[in-house]
C-alpha cells in the first residue's frame, strides 16, 4: 500500500513520539522531497525526529 502525505501529519505524529507506528502499519514510509524540504525546514520537535530517520 502507498500512502502520500502532506507535512502537518507526519510533523505531529513525529512530535509525539510515534513516527514508528506509520513504518509499523505501512512497512514503508516514502516522503516526497518537497515534503521533506517543508518538514526539515520546520521548527517543531517533529521535524528533528524526521531528520534523523530518513
């Protein structure tokens, strides 16, 4: 299954702790570069947990 995203759900499910459980239900997690340039660029907690996953 292919599932695409924008930034805020993947930024707040990162914020919280549990960017795991998308990798759990979906095996992949493949974020398109524009997203990943939004979310790098972020100041959240969640976009630190990105950046060191991918």
């Amino acid at each position: 299954m292919i599932v695409v995203s924008n930034t805020s759900p993947i930024i707040n499910i990162a914020a919280v702790g549990h960017l795991n459980l998308l990798k759990e239900l979906y095996g992949e997690l493949i974020i398109p570069e524009g997203v990943y340039d939004e979310i790098v660029g972020a100041e959240d907690a969640g976009a630190r947990e990105i950046q060191t996953c991918a």
